[in-house]
C-alpha cells in the first residue's frame, strides 16, 4: 500500500469501544513511503498517558529512535498535539511523580 493515508484517532477510538479496552495503540510502518503512524487513544486521562507512553516506545523500538527524533512519524493521539520537548519533559515528570506517589502510597 502505498497511499499514506494516516490512520485517525477514531480508529483507535472504535477499536477501544468495540472490544471493551481502555487504552489503543496503533503503530504501522509503510515501506514505500518510510512513514510509520502512532495512533493513540485512551478513554481517559490517565489512560490517556498510557497510550501515549506506549506509543512512544512501539515508535522507539520500531525506528531505533525517541519522539523527538523521528520527523518520518506522523503523530495522531487524542492529546499533545503541537507539543514540543518542553511540554513533553513537563508531561513525562508529571507522570514519573504520580507513578512514584502511587509506589509510595502502596508501600504504606
């Protein structure tokens, strides 16, 4: 296929309410053109974040490279639209600080 039509949050989106999941991602790579998609969806915020995370590391491991690192990625999520890598460090250190709040809290 050769058309590089992005695949849109919707996609995600559906594929989460149809069967009963709260987080989606989509990752596809198209050879001829060397785009590769991410398509996140969560039906919340806070699986919002791990959709976006995940996306994150499936682009990571497909490219051999970071977010920030891949102009070939087209980026569709349901959030961080237009974010550069000051609002993504501010979102990952928000999300590091929950997740060591929640560690914390059931060790108590």
């Amino acid at each position: 296929m050769t058309d590089g039509k992005p695949i849109p949050v919707e996609a995600a989106a559906e594929i989460g309410r149809t069967y009963g999941k709260n987080a989606v991602v989509i990752v596809a790579y198209e050879p001829s053109t060397g785009l590769t998609h991410c398509a996140t969806w969560g039906d919340g915020p806070e699986t919002r974040v791990v959709a976006a995370r995940a996306g994150d590391e499936c682009v990571r491991l497909m490219t051999g490279a970071g977010r920030e690192e891949t102009p070939g990625t087209q980026w569709y999520e349901d959030f961080r639209q237009g974010w550069d890598s000051r609002h993504q460090k501010a979102f990952d250190d928000a999300v590091n600080a929950e997740v060591e709040r929640r560690a914390q809290e059931a060790s108590a």
